[in-house]
C-alpha cells in the first residue's frame, strides 16, 4: 500500500496557473473513487509554487470547478486538517529544510552555472546528439570552492545528484515494472535560485509528510516518477504506490489541448453539461464498468471499483460522445427536475415567465436538449416573434398559391373553435388535407413555419397548444401577410 499507514490516502493536486483543466478533473475522479471504496481520505493540494502564473482566482476557479462535477475532498486549503497547510507557497521553509538535509547528506548539490550557460550547454550537447540535460559541471567542484560562492553571494540552485550508473525502477499498480537506466535522468533542479522549489521536491516532501498512500497522477508523469523514487531513497523514507493514468487525447491522439478540445472544466458548465453526465464521461476515459454499460453514476463506479478495470490505451476525449451522454442524463429527468436545473444557473432569459408556462415549454423540448444553454435557442419563439423569410412558408414542390390557400383556410377553420387541445388541432388540421387532397406534410410545413417562425421545432400540435388560440391566429394572419407578396 505505501510505506505510511494502513490507509487509503490520495491527493489531487492542481496548479493554479489558469483555469481548471477537465484533465485535473479526470483524475481527481479516480482519487475520489478509490478513497471512497476503500474508506479512505481524499486531499486537495495546491501546487502554487510558480510565482509569475500562479493566482488566487484561479485557485477560487479550481475549488468553484471541483466542487461542482462533485469532487468532495476531505482535507484542502479551504477545509483544513491536520497536515496543513495545503498551499505550497505556505511551506516553503519545509522544503529549504529538506533540502538542505539532502545537501548535509552529499544526496544533493550546489550548481552556480547562470541561465545562460545552461542554455549554450543544451545548445551543444543536442547538436552533439545527447539529451539536453546538465553536463553536472558543478558536481565537480570541492567543499571549499562551493563555501567560496556561498560566502561571495554567487546566485545558485540546488540539484539532486543522480547515481551515475545503475538503473532506477518503481512498479506501477496498473503498468507494472518501469524501468530507467540513471544514465537518462538529469541532475534535477531541486530548489531555484529564488529560494523557492521545483515541482519534483516538494511533491515528494508533501507526499512523504502527508503521508500519501497511492500517488494517482497522469502517465505523462512518468519521466519524472524515476527523480522521484531517487528522491525518496536520497531521505530514507518508503515511496508511496504510483498509478499512471493514461492521458486524455484528442481525435488525431494528440494530448488534448484547448487548441482542439475545451479544456477549462467551468465552460462546461456554462455550456450546461450536468455534472453527473462529466463525472460519467472521464470515468469511461479510463475505467469500465463491465457489460458494455456507458451510463452509470458515481455510486456504481465507488461500488465496483478496482484498478484492474483501468484502460492503460489513451482515451478520446470525444465532445460529441459527451453530447450523447449528456442528452440521456436530460431525457432521464422529470420536466420539472430539467427546468429546475435550467433556472439554477441560470441557463435561460425567461426566468420571468410563468412557470406553468416554463414548464410546458420544457415538456416539448425534452427529447431534444443536449445542453441546458440550448434552452433559450430551442425555445425563444414560444416567447417572441423570431424573423423568417416569407418564401421559408413554401414546402417542397408547392408553390405561393398553396400556402396562401392553406394558411388562409386554417385560418377560418380554428377561428370559431372553442377547443385549442393538441389532439384536437391534430385531428380538424388532418380532416382539412384530407378534405383538399392536400398532403398532410406539405400543409404542417407552412402551418410550422407561421406558428414557431421555424421549419424544424418542437411538435406542430402540442406547440400551438402551448401558445394558445390568439397567438397562433395571430402568427397565422401575419403569415398570410408575408404569403400575399410572394410569386
């Protein structure tokens, strides 16, 4: 399990660098997952190390996005708990400390070299074929030539001094052994000559210190996982069990990247996807639930989980699949539970309006909706009179004189009616083609077109329905209007 206690604990552990990344998201989902299933503890970390990026309001922005797709953490820089604090930026002096235990050590290294001969030594040894990392020129230098530059102020970083030869290997609960020959890891930066920290200590120093059971992270971490595991010999301590999640691609198996995906977490939610239908969808990115089955929620993925359903193949962040999904969770909601949801954001301009009116509204679209920001797009001629062309009246292979007669004998047929039902409407607008010979579906085309401004919408009958007798005469006569100037 790891080499700290007896219990499950996980961390998510962001950068608050920009806005909430749907990739951040997916794998705090499987933190959540496992914590839960094995009743353990589910920690929110905030890398905020990078001084220049990092600020408050995309931290606020994480915590808003999390805690809407339904990621309940049980310790974080908002709820506390006892390994606090939970912003790294508040445990810099925890790092220098370690840091200088890795130097007293010989584990790690003072490195004096200035950015610019670090970038003319990668310039050369990529031109020479190698990998671009140190030529650990400083490693060489003696005790008192180090003590000479720390006394004279010289601007300096500290670098983990790597075994030379030999291989480094961890085993990855999904993937198995991994194996790297030490030759192909680099003297890793530890603390920058700011004072502050690289991701790579403190990561480890929090993880040790908080005692983290399971690191759950992407598989491009993998690189890193080596400098990580040398780390954790470096201060005697037992490294937890690593889980390389495979990364979220685009269609071309690129990694997904807001250049072809949306990757900000909160557009989302403003595009009025559910959270559940989220949750769902980056659970089948890399996790099955068995029996081909594609809708489920996080209850059924807490209850069945195991690591051994994980899929190591890249997943295709596919925003059309998520489309589907999300349609279904709609479709699987009472009218009214939908039109709560709508209001909740809100998602609509017609908040104002009569509910009852709202909610018949939301019956007809029901089957229709993939987005609850589609609301007000599939549903604004109920509420306002939209433009359309007066030749949009005409269907297919009829003319002017067709509509002109169709809409002015509908017209006189429903003026007189008392009942203004769908089934009724259906029934005497039936009875008036068959009686004309006209087709049935040439004569609901105009009649669409003149009630709803539209030629594809919500069902003809039950809409006029819901607009009532005087609006739909209404929009009849102004129909005709626009009729009388066609050809």
């Amino acid at each position: 399990m790891g080499g700290y206690c007896d219990r499950v604990r996980v961390r998510l552990a962001p950068s608050p660098t920009g806005p909430p990344h749907v990739g951040n998201a997916y794998i705090g989902l499987f933190d959540y997952a496992f914590a839960r299933r094995e009743g353990g503890d589910f920690i929110l970390r905030i890398e905020d190390t990078d001084r220049e990026r990092s600020t408050r309001e995309s931290e606020e922005a994480i915590l808003e996005a999390f805690r809407w797709v339904g990621l309940e953490w049980d310790e974080g820089p908002d709820v506390g708990g006892p390994y606090g604090p939970y912003r790294q930026s508040e445990r810099f002096d925890i790092y220098r400390q370690y840091a200088r235990q890795l130097l007293e050590a010989g584990a790690a290294y003072h490195c004096f070299c200035t950015p610019e001969r670090l970038a003319d030594v990668r310039k050369r040894r990529q031109a020479q074929g190698l990998p671009s990392g140190y030529d650990r020129l400083c490693r060489q230098l003696s005790e008192e030539e180090v003590q000479r530059k720390l006394d004279a102020g010289v601007r300096h970083t500290v670098r983990l001094k790597v075994p030379l030869d030999g291989e480094t290997r961890f085993e990855d609960l999904v993937r198995g052994a991994v194996i790297i020959r030490n030759s192909e890891i680099d003297d890793q930066v530890l603390l920058k000559s700011d004072g502050f920290p690289t991701y790579h200590l403190a990561c480890v120093v929090d993880d040790h210190l908080m005692e983290i059971s399971h690191v759950i992270r992407a598989e491009e971490w993998i690189s890193s996982t080596p400098k990580h595991v040398l780390l954790y010999e470096a201060f005697g301590w037992e490294p937890p069990v690593f889980i390389h999640m495979p990364l979220l691609r685009n269609k071309d198996r690129s990694k997904i990247s807001k250049r072809k995906n949306p990757t900000s977490l909160l557009w989302y939610r403003e595009q009025g996807f559910l959270p559940e239908a989220m949750r769902n969808f980056l659970a089948m990115k890399g996790w099955s639930l068995g029996e081909d089955r594609e809708v489920f929620g996080l209850g059924d993925m807490v209850e069945n989980f195991t690591w051994d359903r994980v899929k190591t193949s890249g997943p295709v962040f596919d925003l059309k699949k998520l489309e589907w999904l999300n349609g279904e969770y709609l479709r699987a909601m009472t009218a009214e539970e939908l039109l709560q949801r709508v209001l909740q954001e809100p998602y609509t301009r017609r908040a104002g309006e009569r509910v009852e009116k709202l909610l018949a509204v939301t019956r007809l679209i029901r089957e229709r909706i993939k987005r609850l920001c589609e609301f007000d797009e599939l549903t604004n001629f109920f509420f306002e009179r939209e433009p359309y062309e007066a030749a949009d009246l005409i269907p297919k292979k009829h003319d002017a004189d067709f509509v002109r007669r169709a809409l002015r004998e509908a017209c006189e047929l429903l003026e007189d009616s008392e009942d203004w039902s769908a089934e009724f409407l259906e029934g005497t607008l039936r009875g008036l083609a068959e009686r004309q010979g006209w087709k049935r579906g040439a004569l609901y085309m105009a009649l669409r077109v003149a009630v709803t401004c539209r030629r594809v919408s919500t069902p003809l009958f039950e809409t006029m329905e819901v607009l009532g007798k005087h609006e739909c005469l209404e929009r009849l006569q102004t129909a005709l209007h626009k009729a009388a100037a066609l050809d």
